[in-house]
C-alpha cells in the first residue's frame, strides 16, 4: 500500500482544477521518436542574438542581483515609453506597471488581486487552459461563455449579458486567441467595453500574441473608451521575441491594481530575473525587425498549414493571430481526444484535442504551426493519410482557400 498523501492533505482548491490538457499530451509523445509535434505553442525560433547578446554581456558584467520587487525602472521606463508611442497609453512606470514571470505570472497575480472567494469571472470557451485555473486558485469561479467556429470563436455579447450575476467582477480574455486564432474584432471589443462600463467590469485582457496579426489590426483594449480605468493588461515577450525560456512580462493598468498584484508578486515571486529583464529592455530597443520576419515567416506557415488541413476535409476557419489553427475533426467520426491520441500512435503527429481548451474545443484540434514548413507538409501528408484510412467517404466539402 502507499503511503502518499491523498488528495485529502492536498487543497480543495487545487484538487479542483485538472492538470493541463496539453502536457498531458506531451507526457505520452516523449518517449516516441520520429513525431512531428503541432503540439507546444512556442516559437520554434531562438531569441535573436542582439538580445542573447546583451543578457551575456550582462551577465560577464556581474548583474546577478535582485532588483526592485516592481521590476527595473530601466524596463519600466521602457515600457512606459513603448505603451505610449504603439498605442498612446500613458502608464507611470512607478506606479502602473509591474514586471513579472510571464503573462503566466500577470494571469495569476491579477486574478489573486482582484477575487474574494465566489466572484465569478467570464471567460470565453475555448480559451487557453491558465484562465480558469487562475481563477479557481484564487478562489474565484470561472464562467464559461461557449463560443462557436460558426461565429468565429468571437465572444458573443448576449451570451455574455446572460450570465452577468452581482457576483461577476471580471471578464477574462486574450485576443488574439489561444487555441482558435481569433484576433478579436473593434466592433466586439467596443460592445464588450460597455457591457463591463455598464456593469462596473474588470477586463483581464491577455494580448501576448498582439504582434502576431496577420492583415488585420490588434486593438488593444485599455485604448477603447474609458477601458484604461479598468483593464489589466497583460503582455511579454515569450511569442513575438522568442523568448518563452526567459521567463519574462508585464502588467500594465489602475495603480491600485497594480500596488494589489505587487505585493502578491513581492512575497511570492519577490522579482522577475534580473538577466531576463535586461533582456528585455534590450528586445524593446533592437528586436522588433527580428519579430516582423518571424511574423511574416509564421503568416507562410499559416496559409500552408490552413490550406492544407481544408483541403483534407478537415474545415478550419482563418486563424488571424496567434500560431494557431483550429480545424474540426468531426468529418472523422473521432472525438478531439480519440482523434489527437490515434494520429499520434498511427501517423506520429502531435496536436493538442480541442476539448484541452474547454468543452466547446470537442470537435476541434490545435495544430501549432510555428514549426518549419518541411515539417507542416509532412504533417499534413501524414494526416491526410489518416483521414482517408479512417472515412469511409473522403470528406467532399467545399475548401475554404485563404488567401494571401
Ligand atoms: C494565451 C497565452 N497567454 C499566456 C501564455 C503564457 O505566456 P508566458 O510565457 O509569458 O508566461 C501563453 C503561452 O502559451 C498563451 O498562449
């Protein structure tokens, strides 16, 4: 018999939430070789070198210190600067901005500084796994708002009307979107900006893919009317920079907020590496030319890999943002876990089902495409294989080509 703990020692809190749909895939693909993985949303870039660069240099130099819990003024200032000349936000580095450990840490710093236990939080289904989680932990209760491929993954303001309670504090989302690809329209995001005016809403607005648009603009939502007063804003540096293993980000928003989110984040976290955040001052300043040619390396991989999956049968909307597409597998006959699990073993590629993301992902899967274009065509050979094998009728439905 073993004599581990059992979930009764563990939190209720944490025996809520379920681990992560996605590691949990790639805890089976590890010990096989040959996959292609569409799996892990990361760059397959390395984080161009004017930025490695400094971070050795400064590490040759001796900056191995803490620095200030909020993070480097130096940053700070810079980001000030940055907010101010992308989308005319003005944020005092002193008091509006706090460095962190990822947008993964802003996720779980602005959901702990804003939920007492039982406030419940809007959040669109799918949605990148962390939200709701975050939410959980910090006692909060995450309220689903289905989304569909037939309204583009956009969050659909009546169905967000109906589940307002005086229990909501918050809506909590990210455009572009994690797993679907939808870079949330102006038009949405003004009616969801009054809905929260209206019904004294925060909006937890997660823009790390922000650079990643591809023909369309990314609005960012403290620039809509009076938003500025109630978004917490996060962003980093993990996709447009490839700098997921920096462990770098930011929050940006109200000085309340932010004093709340600081002083979680001093006595969890104390502060981001000082190595990372030079890095990042560094990215700001000379890694934006790398990041256009990654994003027009991405916008190739996307028209492959959109087009491909569409002409196999396996219908997929145009993902505007992101690295991401989210075809529906339902053309199989296989569930997204079913579906996921059998082209892993059969065909050997990796992809994420889409029910890792919510219960309206049954149907879909997450191909990731920040991979090389060998790569993507292989996939897609591999996987047209398997849909053939496994229907009977090979789909004859219309593709849906994008165009360029
Ligand atoms: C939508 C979204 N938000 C946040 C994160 C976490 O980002 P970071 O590396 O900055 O913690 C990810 C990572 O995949 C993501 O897809």
């Amino acid at each position: 018999m073993s004599n581990s703990p059992s979930p009764q020692y563990t939190s209720r809190l944490v025996n809520r939430i379920a681990p992560s749909g996605i590691r949990r895939f790639f805890d089976l693909l590890a010990s096989m070789e040959g996959v292609i993985s569409l799996g892990v949303g990361e760059p397959d870039y390395v984080t161009p070198w004017s930025i490695r660069e400094t971070a050795i240099t400064s590490l040759e130099k001796g900056y191995t210190m803490y620095t200030s819990n909020s993070g480097m003024p130096e940053l700070r200032q810079a980001l000030s600067r940055y907010l101010l000349d992308k989308y005319g936000l003005s944020y005092n580095p002193d008091t509006e901005i706090l460095i962190t450990v990822g947008v993964s840490e802003g996720m779980d710093l602005a959901s702990r500084a804003i939920l007492d236990p039982g406030d419940e939080v809007i959040i669109p289904d799918p949605c990148y796994v962390a939200y709701p989680a975050n939410v959980t932990l910090a006692g909060g209760v995450p309220v689903m708002v289905p989304t569909s491929c037939e309204n583009n993954f956009e969050l659909d303001i009546r169905n967000i009307e109906t589940r307002i309670t005086p229990k909501t504090k918050a809506i909590f989302f990210g455009s572009p979107s994690n797993p679907t690809g939808t870079v949330t329209t102006r038009e949405s995001l003004l009616e969801i900006a009054g809905l929260a005016r209206k019904n004294n809403l925060i909006v937890i607005s997660d823009e790390i893919y922000s650079k990643l648009v591809y023909n369309v603009e990314h609005t960012c939502v403290p620039t809509l009317p009076g938003m500025k007063e109630r978004t917490i804003l996060l962003n980093g540096f993990s996709k447009a920079y490839a700098m997921t293993g920096w462990r770098i980000g930011y929050a940006a928003g109200p000085k309340e907020i932010i004093a709340a989110m600081t002083k979680i984040h001093q006595y969890t976290i104390m502060c981001a590496p000082i190595m990372s955040q030079i890095a990042a001052i560094e990215a700001l300043k000379s890694g934006d030319s790398s990041a256009a040619e990654m994003v027009e390396d991405y916008n190739r991989r996307r028209l492959m890999m959109v087009n491909g999956l569409n002409e196999i049968g396996l219908i997929c909307h145009e993902p505007k943002g992101a690295f991401y597409a989210f075809p529906s597998i339902v053309s199989t006959g296989f569930n997204s876990e079913d579906f996921s699990e059998r082209l892993l073993f059969e065909e050997k590629v990796a992809c994420v089902p889409g029910t890792a993301f919510g219960q309206c992902g049954e149907g879909f899967v997450r191909c990731c495409y920040a991979t090389s274009m060998a790569n993507i065509e292989e996939a897609l050979n591999r996987i047209r294989r398997f849909v053939l094998r496994h229907t009977e009728k090979p789909a004859k439905r219309k593709a849906h080509p994008v165009k360029k």
